[in-house]
C-alpha cells in the first residue's frame, strides 16, 4: 500500500465529505468564533483537505464553547506541513489553535471551540491553508517576575529575603531563586497564572502550593494587570474584579498533596520548582509545574503537573505525573467555616465522572461561591477532611492521574447565585467529560492506503498492521510484571489482556509466521504461570468465569512446548469450572459475587476453554455441558421478536437492572453479543463430526444468528451499533469491537461450512465497513483501531439504562477490539483464499 495521499484518495476523501455535510446539514451548529467573525474568510476551493470530521452530540442539552482537539500524528500530518492547518465548517475558516498537549515543547494538536445543539451534528473539515486565529483573547496563561532589582533582608522578618525595586517582566519559564519564599515579591501574585473569559486562578510556587482565584467581572483577560502594583490592591473589589478566596493552610480551590491518615502533606519539601508556559492563545492556555525531588511518606518522588483552561469554560484540567508511584496521593478544596459538602452521584460506572463541591458564602467579599473537584468515580479511594480541607484520596495510578477543579462565583457576569444553580451546573459539566463528543474521523493519509473491496492478502495486512503497533505501543506491556495501560493497574489474569489479544497473535502467527507474533503467548500468558503450575493474580474462590478465557492460551502453550506448568494451570481452571456456581438449569452464573446472573460474555469466558480440555483430557465428556451452556443463553436471552441477544439475565429477578417478569436486561449491546457469536463458532473446533447431535445444536444458533444479525448490519457502512436496534437514538455509536467480533463470525461459519455463501457478501461489507469506518493511519506509520468501547457490565453502579451504555468511555486500541479485529482479518483471509 501506498505511504502517501494520492489525488484519487484526496477526490475520494472530499466526495465523502461532501456527503458528510449534506447529511448534517439541518443538524449543524456554527462554531462561536464563526458567528461572531463580521466578515468571514472563506477557504479557497483548491486548499487541499487533510480531514473529514464528524461531531455528535450525545447530550439532551446543547453545549456551547465544547472543545475539540485532534492530534496530527492521527491526521497523518507532521512537522511543518501542520503549520497552516485549520478547521473549515461550511465552507467558512473558523477560529483554530495549534496547541502542545503533552508538554514536550513541540505543538502536537490542533483545537477549536465549536457550539452544537442537543443531539446535533456538526461536520468540520480539515484544511490547509485555513488556519485562522480568533479576534478575540478568550484563555491567557502567565508568569512575570521581578527584573532589574535586588533582594534584600526583610527589615520585618530576620532571616527572610525579598526582592526590592525593578519591574515585571513576563517570562515563558521560571525556575525561583532559593531566596524566593511567600510574599518575596519576586513573583506578580506570586506564582503562574491562568484564565478563561470566566474566571482566573494562580498557583503559589512555593512552600504553600495553594490554588488561589480571581473572580472576574468582565469577560476580558484581566491577568497583565493583576498585581502590577503589589500584593494588596487585587485584595479588595475593582472593575475586573478581586481574588476571592482565603486559601490560609489549605490546598485552596483544587490543588494537590499527600493524605498521611490525619491531615493533607502539601508539595513543600522539595530542592526547587520549575515554571513554563506551553500553550498561551486565544482558546486555550497551559502551563506546568516541576516540583523537584518531593520527599513524602518515605518516597522522593518528581511531580509535574500541566494545568489547562479553554474559552468559555470554568474547569482546569490538572494532569499529574510522578517518577515513583505513590499511594494516598489527595486532592482537595479548602473548607471554610459555613460551607456546604456536596458530593455529585456514586451510583455510576467507575469510568463516569463524579464530583465534590463546596457552597457558601466563603469569598472575602462575603460572597457565595461554589469550588469543585471533577474526577472518574474509580479514582478515587475515599472523601474525608481534615482541619483545613475537603479531602479527596485518590487510588493510586501507579504514576499518572489527572481531575479538573473548578469556581463558580455569584460576582461573575451571569454568575450562579444559588445552590441549586451550582449543582444543576456540576450535573451538566460531569455528563460533558463523561460523554466526549462522539467523533468519526476520516483522514486523507488513511484513504491514500486504502482500497475497497479489500481482498484476501490486504486483510491479511491489516491485522498484521495492528498487530505490530499494538506490539509498538503495548502489547506486551501485559506480562506479569508490566502495567496494564486500559485499567491502570497491574495486569490481572484477564480475559482480554492475558487471553484474547495473545491469543490473537498466536493466530497470526500461524497465518503469516514471525517470531515477533509467536513470542507474544508465551511472554504474556505464560509469565502468570510458575514452574509449579500456579497462576499469578488469580484466585479459584472469586468463580469468576472471565478468569477462564486465558485458559485456552494454556492448552496452545501445553500442546506447543509439552510443560507441564501449563497443563496444572489449566487443570486449575477446569477444577473452578467443576464447582462454579450454576443456575438452577446448570447456566454458570458469571462471578460468585453475581448471584444468579447469566451474561452473554460468560459463554465466551468458559466455554471454548471447557471445550478444548474435554477434548485433550477427557476424551470429550463434557461437550454435553458446553452445548447446554448455548442452549440455555439461547432459551433466557433470545428475544423472539428481534432475534437479538439480552445482555444479561437474573434468574432470582432481584437485580435493579432486570426485569421483574422476564429477569432480562434492557438492551441489546453489541460486544455482548459478539461474544456469544465468536463463541459458538469456536467450540466447534473441538466438537468432532462424528458427534452430529452437538453440533446440530450450535450450527442451528449459527444459521439463525447469521440471519438475525444481517438485519442489523449498517446498511450504508456494514458494521454495527453499540445498542444495536436504536441506531437513531442520541449517542449512539458504530461500535468496532462487535463489528469485528460480526465479521468474525461470518468468515468463520462461511469458511467452514456451517452458513453458506449468500452470506459472503454481507462478510466482504462487514469487513470494508471496519476499515472504513474504524482504522486511521497515523503519521508515524502505525494504525489505530478506534471507537471501541471500553466496557460494559452490570450491577455496582451499573444500572443497564440506555445512558449507562451510553456513559463508558470510547477508546482506541483497546484489546477488547484489537484481539477481534486482527482475528477478523485472519478469517477474511482465510475465508478468501479458499
């Protein structure tokens, strides 16, 4: 395939745009900056289109100044070739930023604010040529100290130094001489600052570390004059308005610390602080601290923290990295006296954004003022306080972690004046972080190397294409003693991490050999076993069936080496199996602690693994079990009418999420699904021909499935939706994990006989749709799979409503998606080759 944009893609790629724009063309908002621009410039017809970029909302609500960044190594663009990039809606340059969102100096993304109505689209366009800058300054980030003066001994505290004479002089970097202390006055309002159109913090870099804020009664920066005259003045009301808050010994309005069990250790015994602005432009601003050598709770640890603000918005984005791990780490918000705690909804998934807020009167001008922590309800450990502060303890991320603080006071411009205001507020803000738009992203680099339809060989390719970045990024990364990058943890013996993905290589090694692919079982499945067969990270008594998924990666490792480590290991799970607790009918309840449930994904979790060791070891006793296992999930989670799939069912009838007749679930989700699909054609591997009554049993599931599935095949793109029946519903989503997981499924059945090839059509638009619709080729020449969702369960804060399916993070690159799509690639390879 070619590496570079040909005219026929960049033809193709403005054709679909075209399309793209027509077809939201009723549902589309004008971009802020745009409608406020007199005269408009509109882009020249020959500027060449990088992108097509379709934006969705998945709020009931409107959203105005929502931001939007995509990155060029994902637009296929590097370098200087980036310089002139902008944002075209409609025909129409719109205010854009070249921005540096990871902080290495180098501008990495480009970003807008964009305005789009509930449940709307908006379709942008990509240019070169059209980059435009906004009229108007709506973010600023600053640093000014002292020049041409000298430091001194303050005559009112011996021992202490301050700056005498000279002026401010704003800098993009500051490292604090060790002279410099609180009220040196080295530093304007003594440390960086950072604002939007509707409010202002600072940051004191010093011992203090406390995050102060500036009200603001004007929508205009206010910053460059704060302080221009000392210490005092921005104290008291002005025309801009005043710093607001008493921070005294807290963390103020969101900063960061330690938790030793009683009080919060802020960031003060450190060797020095760095300071530097990364981003500085009209939407958006940024800049970073450097805390050097942090010595707390027996770890000497760096921290760097990038702060960001955008236009038309309160939130600061804190993003944190340490050099060592660290357990305890606290956020928190100064808690004056008369304020209220409130504490946003935990009843969530873990990836959901929750939220801890303070109300009351509690400015220095006596008036209400609302602060608030923003943050995944997973992350956090537990809320406390201490003498001075409303405590977050965050679970620790080994070290990595990120939140967003925000104030919302009554003095601002169309300020919010009560309680009620505020929480209504914080609802909103936490649904917008929780539900990103969603976005299809279509570059003029990915077409360039793409054909359709995709034969044999180029399926081939393509998996073997993810199968070498993820190996780039972090395939395996996954072994015992890595990380796991999707959960922030350490890898787990897990279904998707330890058994699909190597399990997938393993595959792919088979197809197109290459010791890369074949190390990848073995270094990942293979480190969680001992030379005694235990297994690492895993323990019988949970009886969770997703624990037996990687078990089939122990039977590929036990027949290829002979150890027999992987057989003990293998012989372990099979004795969980033996006493996993069942249904009254024999259906293997999903966990232990998932009383009764049956999930669709626990066919896949349990039994290709359960078929595969009856073969070698049991001379195929218990396939009986295994084809009860489908015929049970097919009489409980069929739904007639559609001939889709539940997710799940509760025979006891007591979750909150089923039904009190039927026991169901409320959804048809996709993946869920996919697993079962994936299964049935899987445990026919080892179902020998000769046992004709077994396999009638799944090649029956399989011939109505092929059939029940085409239905709900996309007819324009050909892969399928997360909730799979309500493709017009708001937020919903092509989903690329089940697409593949489909295409799988097809190619499978088709290959082997078990559908026919009327079917081979809908396998060919099923698999285009998934290079279509879901792979980019990044500048860098690796390949992403994306819009996957990052999971689905049930129960604990799970409530299987529509907006819960809706509320899980959409990644890229997860193993969830990538294991299925490189298979999928396989068998259309296979499949195509006969």
């Amino acid at each position: 395939m070619p590496k570079h944009a040909s005219l026929a893609a960049l033809v193709a790629l403005s054709s679909l745009a075209l399309t793209a724009c027509q077809e939201s063309e009723t549902n589309t908002a004008p971009a802020p900056a745009a409608k406020a621009e007199s005269s408009k410039a509109s882009v020249a017809k020959q500027a060449q289109s990088i992108a097509s970029i379709v934006l969705s909302n998945p709020s009931e609500f409107a959203r105005s100044d929502e931001p939007y960044f995509i990155s060029y190594n994902e637009l296929g663009v590097s370098g200087s070739s980036a310089a002139t990039l902008g944002f075209v809606v409609d025909g129409e340059a719109i205010p854009s930023q070249a921005i540096d969102r990871d902080g290495d100096g180098n501008d990495d993304s480009l970003f807008t604010l964009i305005d789009i109505e509930a449940s709307a689209s908006i379709t942008l366009q990509v240019q070169e040529g059209a980059a435009k800058e906004a009229n108007t300054q709506r973010a600023q980030a600053e640093i000014s100290r002292k020049t041409g003066g000298e430091w001194r001994e303050d005559p009112e505290k011996p021992g202490k130094q301050i700056y005498v004479g000279g002026e401010f002089e704003n800098v993009n970097a500051l490292t604090p001489p060790e002279q410099h202390d609180d009220h040196s006055y080295f530093i304007r309002y003594e440390g960086p600052g950072i604002e939007s159109d509707l409010v202002g913090y600072r940051i004191y870099l010093d011992r203090r570390n406390g995050f102060d804020i500036f009200g603001k009664k004007t929508h205009d920066m206010v910053l460059q004059n704060v302080g221009q005259d000392g210490f005092d003045s921005y104290h008291e009301p002005a025309d801009w308005g005043m710093d607001i808050l008493k921070v005294g010994s807290s963390l103020g309005a969101g900063g960061y610390g330690y938790w030793d069990g009683e009080q919060v250790v802020r960031v003060n015994d450190v060797t020095g602080w760095d300071a530097k602005i990364l981003d500085n432009g009209n939407f958006y601003s940024s800049f970073s601290i450097d805390y050097k050598n942090w010595k707390v709770a027996d770890t000497e640890t760096d921290l760097n923290a990038k702060l960001s603000m955008h236009g038309g918005s309160r939130l600061v984005h804190t993003r944190l990295e340490l050099t060592q791990p660290l357990n305890n780490f606290a956020i928190g918000l100064v808690k004056h006296p008369g304020t209220e705690l409130i504490e946003g909804d935990v009843n969530i998934t873990g990836k959901a954004y929750t939220y801890v807020a303070s109300w009351g009167k509690q400015t220095l001008n006596d008036d209400h003022l609302g602060m608030a922590l923003l943050f995944r309800k997973s992350e956090r450990e537990a809320q406390t306080e201490d003498e001075h502060n409303y405590v977050s303890v965050m679970k620790s991320a080994a070290e990595d972690m990120d939140y967003y603080f925000l104030a919302a006071w009554e003095g601002e411009i169309d300020g919010v004046a009560t309680k009620a205001e505020f929480v209504d507020y914080l609802e909103r803000e936490a649904e917008k972080l929780t539900l990103p738009l969603r976005e299809q992203v279509t570059t003029a680099h990915s077409e360039a190397e793409k054909s359709y339809p995709v034969t044999g060989e180029q399926a081939l390719e393509w998996s073997k294409r993810l199968a070498d970045s993820e190996l780039e990024r972090k395939a395996l990364s996954y072994h015992y003693d890595g990380w796991d990058v999707n959960r922030e943890r350490d890898p787990k013996f897990e279904y998707d991490i330890v058994g699909l993905l190597p399990m997938a290589y393993d595959e792919l090694n088979k197809e197109a050999p290459a010791e890369k692919y074949a190390q990848v079982m073995p270094k990942v499945t293979g480190s969680f076993i001992n030379d005694k067969g235990e297994i690492g990270r895993y323990k019988l008594s949970n009886y969770n069936i997703d624990s037996i998924a990687p078990g089939r990666n122990l039977l590929r490792l036990f027949e290829d080496t002979g150890k027999e480590k992987y057989k003990i290991a293998a012989t372990t799970l099979r004795e969980q199996l033996e006493s996993h607790p069942k249904t009254s009918e024999g259906a293997f309840w999903h966990k232990q602690k998932y009383t009764s449930q049956v999930w669709l994904d626990g066919v896949y979790m349990g039994m290709p693994f359960l078929a595969h060791y009856s073969q070698l070891f049991e001379d195929g006793a218990s396939i009986h079990e295994v084809v009860k296992e489908f015929e049970l999930t097919h009489k409980y989670l069929r739904d007639a009418e559609t001939g889709l799939y539940y997710h799940a069912w509760d025979e006891e009838k007591q979750q909150d999420w089923a039904d009190k007749e039927t026991g169901l679930s409320g959804y048809f989700w996709g993946r869920g699904m996919g697993w079962l699909a994936m299964a049935v054609v899987d445990v026919l591997d080892y179902i020998p021909a000769e046992d004709t009554e077994s396999r009638q049993v799944l090649l029956n599931m399989i011939t109505e499935m092929a059939a029940d599935l085409k239905k709900y095949q996309d007819p324009q793109t050909g892969t399928w939706w997360q909730i799979m029946n309500m493709p017009e519903a708001t937020g919903n989503y092509r989903e690329s994990s089940a697409s593949s997981m489909f295409t799988y499924f097809y190619a499978k059945a088709i290959r082997n006989g078990y559908i026919g090839d009327e079917y081979k059509d809908t396998a060919r638009k099923a698999y285009d749709g998934l290079i279509r619709e879901f792979i980019t080729v990044n500048a860098d020449d690796t390949i992403s799979l994306t819009n996957i969702c990052y999971v689905a369960g049930l129960g604990f804060g799970r409530d299987g409503s529509y907006d819960y399916y809706m509320s899980e993070p959409v990644y890229e690159n997860d193993p969830k998606g990538t294991g299925p799509f490189i298979l999928a690639g396989i068998e259309m390879h296979r499949m195509l080759s006969q």
